[in-house]
C-alpha cells in the first residue's frame, strides 16, 4: 500500500515532535503509535519534547504546557493540532463531578490552544470539523480533514479467528462503555434482542464497563465483557464477530470502526456523529437514529434490528465490502503523507 515521499524529505534528517507522548489502550496512543511507524520507515526522527530542536510539531489533542506551545511558536516553527470531537455527554447526563470538570476544563484547552497556538488544524472527520465551527466558530488559520488510517496488514480479514457458526456474535468495541458514556451499550444489546427473534445471538463487549452498568443489564441474549483487550489481540477479536454495533453516540471518528471494517467485519449503527461517512453504503448498514441523539434519547431500534437481518444473511458481500471499503479510505500511508504535507509543505 506503500506510498513514496517525495525525495525532499530525505535530503536531511527531519525530526518532528509528537506531544503528549501518550500511552494506553485509546485512540490517542493508537494513533501516535501508528503515525511514529509511518514516520521511522520515512527515515524521519522523532521526539517527544517540546525543548528539542525539531522541524514541526504536532499536539495530539492538547496539552497543558501551554508556555512550551508559545517558545516553540517564537523559535518560527509550525505547530500543527489534530482534533477529536468535544465534549458534551456531561451537558445531558450527570456522570459525577470529576467526570464533567475534567470534560469542561478539556474542551476549554483544547480551544484556547486551537485559536492562540495553533498554525494549522487537522480534524480526523468531517464531522468533527463542522462540529467544532459550530460551537467554537471558524478557526482563523487553514484546516483540513484527515482520517485515521490503519496498517491494513495487521488489520485484515486473512489470519486465525474462531468465529462461532451456531450462533451470530455482535462486537461492541470501545475505550469505555462506563457509566456516562454506556447508553449506546444498552442499545447494542437491545438490537441485539430484536435479532435473537428471528437468528440465535450473543454480544461480546471489549472495553471498560463498569460493575454498576453490567448488574444493570439483564438480557435474555448471553453478554460476555471482556474488560480491555490488548491491541495484538484486537484483529482476533474481530475476525471471530459476525458483525460490530457501534455504541458510541455521535462517534468523532472511532477507530474501532476502522479496524473492523479492514479486518472486513460489517459495521451497523445508527446515523449520528461520522459513522457514516466513515462506513458508506454498502459495508454495513447506518440507519437514522429516529429520535435526538444529542439528549442521548433511545434510537429507533427495531428499524436497525430489520436493516442488520441483511448483514447476518448476506455475510459474504458485506465482509467483501467492509474490506474493500477499508482499502479504499483507510490506507496507514495515505494518512501519514496527508499529515507530512500539513507539517512540512508551505
């Protein structure tokens, strides 16, 4: 899938700056794991701080060494942020005061340095970028989309899986289900029930889910948690599911859906946030949500169950589909040349 770079940025060493130098299971460290490989086999150097000698930086979201933001600002150099969505479930579902101060004081961070700091902005969807012009107005500097891409080759439908063939397995794949953010998994598991009407059906949650909302959750269809599961096992995982509900209300633009979809699993859900502009039409099915997503109200669930009967029954097409879909969009080299351009190119 291999792109060349253009001659020019292996004249010399060029070194970038990532910040923060993030870890863990999210999509932050996902990503930064996957920009760093795409930038080594470019021969490109990496650091992580802010006081090194580097040709651009990028902010991977935010960061709160603001003053670290303005030197590297004074020294001429670009300074590029990539932006998820906003926070907002705290404005419609009390989730405790921790949660919704960290989600106020986030946002507030991420716009202060977007409008003080930033010489360029990349949203990961487009519906990220419409978005944030919506609530924080047109940012006075050049933006773009770019979409998270994905090693197609670690991501695929080509490897072991143990997928069920007596029953059909829907994946629910997030960072966390836990407490503010787990109406989409009694959704997932209510389409899951409208289909165990007509096919036999068990859901498997890989993600953090907290006591309270699994005792809360009494299904007629078998749920297994799997807690979090390490990145090597996620294509796995996938392989072995039949299909993958999102549960994320007004998804920014997960990076669970991308690497089903390459690993050429099916993607259903319900038409809110980028999701379908990241599935399009024919590798899965998207159905309008039927009511306001943004009041977190119960989507029009029987209306998704009759759509996703498709799915079960035409496996064949949509996996091709879901694969090719992934191949067409989410090429890794295709996003790291996108970001090249924006840190390096005038």
């Amino acid at each position: 899938h291999g792109v060349a770079m253009p001659l020019r940025y292996n004249l010399f060493m060029t070194r970038i700056c990532i910040t923060p130098f993030v870890q863990g299971t999210g999509g932050m460290a996902s990503f930064r794991l996957k920009f760093e490989a795409g930038l080594k086999k470019r021969n490109i150097d990496v650091t992580y701080r802010l006081d090194d000698s580097f040709d651009a930086a990028l902010v991977i979201a935010g960061t709160r060494f603001l003053p670290d933001l303005k030197r590297v600002r004074q020294r001429g150099i670009r300074l590029v942020q990539r932006l998820d969505g906003i926070n907002w479930v705290h404005r419609v579902k009390w989730s405790g005061v921790r949660y919704t101060t960290r989600a106020i004081y986030g946002n507030f961070m991420l716009s202060l340095i977007r409008n003080r700091f930033a010489d360029r902005v990349v949203y990961q969807s487009q519906f990220i970028k419409t978005w944030w012009e919506d609530w924080y107005g047109i940012a006075n500097k050049p933006s773009q989309v770019i979409i998270n891409g994905i090693d197609l080759d670690t991501y695929t439908p080509d490897g072991e899986h143990e997928r069920p063939d007596n029953i059909y397995r829907m994946l629910l794949l997030e960072g966390s289900l836990a407490r503010g953010l787990n109406s989409g998994l009694f959704h997932g598991v209510a389409v899951a029930e409208k289909l165990a009407e007509k096919f036999p059906m068990e859901v498997v949650v890989a993600g953090t889910v907290d006591e309270a909302t699994q005792k809360k959750l009494q299904s007629k269809v078998p749920v297994k948690f799997l807690g979090t599961v390490p990145r090597e096992k996620i294509p796995h995982l996938i392989r072995s599911s039949h299909l993958m509900y999102c549960a994320e209300v007004n998804p920014p633009c997960p990076n669970s859906v991308i690497e089903s979809l390459a690993c050429g699993l099916p993607v259903i859900g319900f038409d809110s946030g980028s999701l379908k502009e990241l599935v399009g039409e024919s590798a899965g099915v998207i159905v309008p949500y039927g009511a306001n997503p943004w009041k977190l109200e119960t989507p029009d669930i029987s209306a998704l169950a009759e759509s996703a009967s498709e799915v079960l029954t035409k496996q064949n097409q949509f996996r091709t589909s879901a694969r090719k879909r992934a191949e067409s969009e989410f090429d890794l080299d295709k996003m790291v040349d996108a970001y090249l351009k924006v840190l390096l190119e005038n």
